[in-house]
C-alpha cells in the first residue's frame, strides 16, 4: 500500500502582537502543528508556496475576530481561498485560539475537498 506524503502548507500570519506572547512565526508553527493533530495525519510547513498542498493566511484583528484564509494548491494552480472564522468577544486571544482555528479549518478543507472529489 502506497504512502500518503505529507500535505504541505506555506502560512503567514498578520496581527500576532494580538496573540501574546507569539511572533508570526510562532503562530504558524503553532497552527501547523494544530492542523496535523486535527487531520490525525502528516504535515510539513513550506517558507514557499507549494505546487500541491495549501497555502494559508491567519489574520488576527484587534475586535476579536480572526481568520484562516485557505488556497487549496494542486498542480500550482490555486483554488478559490475559502475562509474560517474565529470570534472572542471577551477576551484577548489565547495560544489555543489558533488551535481551535486550525482544527476548524482542517475540518472545513477535507470537507471541501471530498465534495470536489
């Protein structure tokens, strides 16, 4: 039975001095790793867009808000983004909220993706 590579995903990350104490690049580990826990499979983190995988853009706001904004990459050519959302409304953002956000999104992609399939 053949392997299944690891999916590759490039992350950037805006507005990390609301997730304290973490840089952007704490954050997209954080949510790499968060991503791979959900799907329960292997993934790699990419400094480059890469010609198969995903491609995600976390953007945190100072009202609470902040999302995951995903391109599903196949053959180098980019899908359509599809974005998931995160709101607290009562407190500033946690280490965990980029968790939670990464397991909503991993949820929504292998959804969006068996639909395509």
């Amino acid at each position: 039975m053949a392997r299944t590579p690891p999916l590759t995903i490039h992350c950037t990350a805006t507005g990390a001095k609301l997730v304290a104490p973490m840089s952007e690049s704490a954050i997209c580990r954080r949510f790499v790793d968060a991503y791979a826990r959900a799907r329960g499979a292997a993934v790699v983190a990419s400094a480059d867009t890469p010609a198969d995988g995903l491609v995600v853009a976390l953007s945190f706001e100072p009202k609470g808000f902040a999302s995951a904004a995903v391109t599903v990459m196949r053959g180098g050519k980019p899908s359509a983004p599809v974005s998931f959302n995160l709101a607290v409304s009562d407190r500033r953002f946690a280490p965990e909220d980029v968790d939670r956000l990464a397991a909503d999104t991993a949820t929504g992609v292998d959804l969006e993706r068996s639909l395509q399939n």
